[in-house]
C-alpha cells in the first residue's frame, strides 16, 4: 500500500482555512482615542503551520451596508450574473460586490465610463475637468477621498449596468497581519493584534475591509475566517545566544510578543530588549502586564517605552533610542540583532536614521562608513524589518 507525503501547509492562499475566531478583546483601557484588538484564530487540527516572524493572510468580506447601497444605486436585484476580471465563472452581482471585488480605489477609468454614460451636461462637464490635461493632481485628490459608492451617487445620470461596474473593480485581495504568538507555547492558535481603521472622507464614513470584517463583523466561533499562512524573511536567530533589540510601536509590537514568547519557551539564554511606544501609558499600552512580567521575571533585559502625548513634547521610539544610544551599540558591537515592525512612512524611516546617528557616534564614523555598517548589519540578517 503507497501512503503520500501530505503537504507541508494543507491550506494556502488559493485555498484557505476556513478558521472561526475564538477572542476578540479590546487591549485599550476606557478613555482611550485609540481601538485595538487581541484576536485569537482557532487553526486546531487543520494542519497549518506557522513559525514567528509569518504573517496570517485573510479574507475578508466588504460590508453588506456598503453593498446593498451599490446595488441599490445600480437599480439592480442583486441577483444579476456578473463575471468579475479573471473568473471564468459567472457569479449573483452581490457574491461579487461581498467577497470578490474591492468597493473602494477607483481610477480615472471609471471617470471615463461614467462621462460617456452621462446624459446629464452638469455631470458631464464636471468629469471633463477632472478629465482635462493639466487636471491630473485635481483629479488624483478628488478620487483619494471617493469610493465607488460616491461615484454612483455623484453622478446618477450615468446609468451603468451591473456588469459596467464590476469591469472597473478590482480583486479583494487578502490582508496579512503579523502574527503575535509563538506556535511552542499557543499551539492550534494564531494571535493578531488588529487595529480597526475607521475615518471619514468626503462627508463619509469610512471603513477598513479586513480590520473591521474582523473586529466588528466576524461572530466569534461562528463565521467562518478564510486564513492562510505567508511565510516571512522576518524571524529569530538560529543562534539563541545572540540578544534581540525590538523596535515596535502601536500594533508593529505584535511580531516581537510572538519572538519573546518563543525565546522563553525555547530557553534561549539571548537578552531581549524592547522598544515600545503609543499615545498614553494609562490607556495605550499594549500588553503592558505581559512585559512587566516578563521583565520582572527577567525574560526581557530592558523595555523603553515612548508615550507621545503623556507630556507636552512628543516622544517617539527613535527618541528613546538614541537616549539608549551607548548601551544598544555595546548590544550591537556584542553580535544583536535589531528589528523594527510597524509604519513604514514614518516610523521606520525615523528609526532607521536614529540608528545610523548611533553607529555613527558611539562608533566614532563617518555617515558613509556609518551607512556602510548597517548595510552589513542587513546583508548578515541582523537589521530586519517588517513594515507596512
């Protein structure tokens, strides 16, 4: 009898896990601005597989507010056949709108569509102008604070057909989110740390797809969550000697939970060190107990923590590190190494200039032979980051 080898991760991203979700808790204490959410994912006896440092990819569903209004606009059912781009299969228009296609991010293209359509002169002339030559940022800003939603609604002399639309609308594509657990000590589960985003834009609540489909949609231990594991470059040294300086603000600390949990589950004799930093200390944060027990008990060496708005001059983690700037170049001179997770368009670029003034200071260089050590720092895997 021939038995085949199962695959390493049953599940993938063409074929997900349908997962139930079995916490969902606020780690903001009351008098927070901010919402962000503990979320645990049942992967019990399914096979997948993670190690720290992954991410979990999920599907998620648009709001069924936000598609019964388009529909609604389209003057439609809901139960028109339509073949979204790349489906060979036609499907109802609100199994497409629901869990196919992304509602927001229109392009110029659909300005173009929507001023052929038009039978209204006020309409048609206003999408010339966005149109216009020259009228490139107008037009850019006009559609940065518009979903499609808005379109049909700005423009009601363009009736287009259910199937006109979904050719302007993109793939929902799956989020990724860093995973905070360590597989040794959380076996069969996988934690986030989500935060849901919720603005407004043009007059209108907006919503994030996937945070919100998360934190406010999913019925604990009833919707089912299609997940999947994406491996990462971000992960631990082989070598548990080696200490680890963690650089993780807001929901970027959710990577370094998961590196802390397995360092003490693994008994690896490295030092950790963590750089966290939010809104207010009282309120924001996250995972406080769990860092000032673990460095009561002497699993984390140091916690420097940056609370922007407990004082009246913002502080920042680049700040704290380049307060801490003669011991992390011992750490670095001794062999750590030095990860950053979070904002890529602020914070990391801040950080990543914090170190280089470090290396450049503590280590008597010039900026060229500065940027040189920390190119080295990457190229040998000890400057990692894993930003958004």
């Amino acid at each position: 009898m021939h038995f085949s080898t199962p695959p390493l991760n049953p599940y993938t991203k063409d074929n997900p896990l349908p997962a139930v979700l079995m916490e969902n808790r606020v780690l903001n204490k009351d008098g927070s601005s901010k919402d962000t959410r503990h979320l645990v994912v049942n992967i019990a006896g399914s096979g997948l597989t993670y190690k720290v440092g992954d991410s979990l990819g999920v599907y998620a569903s648009n709001r069924p507010q936000l598609v019964d209004e388009i529909i609604a606009l389209l003057e439609a059912t809901g139960n028109e056949p339509v073949l979204p781009s790349r489906m060979t299969v036609a499907v109802s228009l609100h199994e497409a709108l629901t869990s196919k296609l992304s509602l927001a991010g229109p392009t110029r293209k659909i300005l173009g569509t929507l001023a052929a359509k038009s039978s209204d002169p006020v309409e048609q002339t206003q999408l010339t102008e966005l149109l216009a030559p020259g009228a490139e940022e107008k037009c850019e800003t006009f559609l940065a604070q518009r979903e499609f939603l808005d379109l049909l609604e700005e423009f009601p002399g363009a009736r287009l057909t259910p199937q006109e639309l979904v050719d302007h609308l993109r793939r929902l594509m799956p989020r990724l989110y860093s995973i905070a657990s360590s597989p040794v000590l959380h076996p069969g589960e996988v934690h986030l740390t989500v935060a849901p985003v919720r603005y407004e834009s043009n007059g209108r609540r907006r919503y994030g797809v996937c945070s919100t489909f998360l934190s406010d949609r999913v019925t604990r231990r009833k919707t089912p969550v299609p997940v999947f594991v994406a491996e990462s470059h971000f992960g631990l040294p082989a070598d548990l000697t080696k200490d680890i300086i963690m650089v993780g603000p807001g929901t970027g600390v959710a990577p370094f939970r998961a590196f802390v949990q397995e360092r003490v589950a693994t008994g690896a004799s490295g030092r950790n060190w963590l750089f966290f930093g939010d809104q207010h200390a009282a309120t924001d944060y996250l995972y406080g107990d769990e860092w000032q027990r673990l460095l009561t008990a002497g699993k984390l060496a140091r916690v420097d923590l940056a609370f922007s708005r407990d004082q009246a001059q913002k502080i920042y983690v680049q700040d704290r590190i380049r307060e801490s700037a003669a011991e992390l170049w011992e750490w670095l001179k001794g062999g750590a190494y030095f990860y950053v997770c979070g904002d890529a368009h602020r914070m990391a670029k801040d950080v990543d200039a914090a170190l280089h003034q470090v290396v450049a200071e503590q280590g008597k260089m010039d900026a060229v032979a500065a940027a040189d050590y920390v190119k080295q720092l990457k190229k040998d895997k000890r400057y990692q980051r894993d930003v958004y």
